[in-house]
C-alpha cells in the first residue's frame, strides 16, 4: 500500500501511520481498542472464561 501526505498531517502521526502496526484478527496483543471500551468487570470475566463453552436454554415462549 502507498500512503501519502497530500493533507500535510503531522510527521509523527504520518509514521506511525505508514508503519504496519495492525496485524488484524487473530495477531496476538493484549487487546482492542473495542476490548478496552467495555466494563472492566465484563472485559475480565470475558478473559477469565475466553476457552470456555457455554449452553444456554432458550425458555419456549409461546
């Protein structure tokens, strides 16, 4: 990918940009900007159970 400055943004916020710091899914980080705007409660029970499976009933409601 080609990346210019035609709009003369800052030089560092232009390197941090060119550089290629976003593998995408299934890179191995920490975690998500969208991970870290979740409770934290939610974020650590999330992480906490990640490899397990759960089944849930579905009451039948008619």
């Amino acid at each position: 990918m080609n990346i210019t400055n035609y709009n003369k943004i800052p030089e560092p916020i232009y390197r941090a940009v060119c550089q290629n710091w976003y593998s995408g899914a299934g890179a191995k980080h920490f975690c998500s900007v969208t991970e870290l705007l979740k409770p934290e409660k939610l974020f650590v029970l999330e992480r906490r159970h990640k490899d397990q499976h759960f089944h849930i009933e579905m009451p039948n409601l008619s």
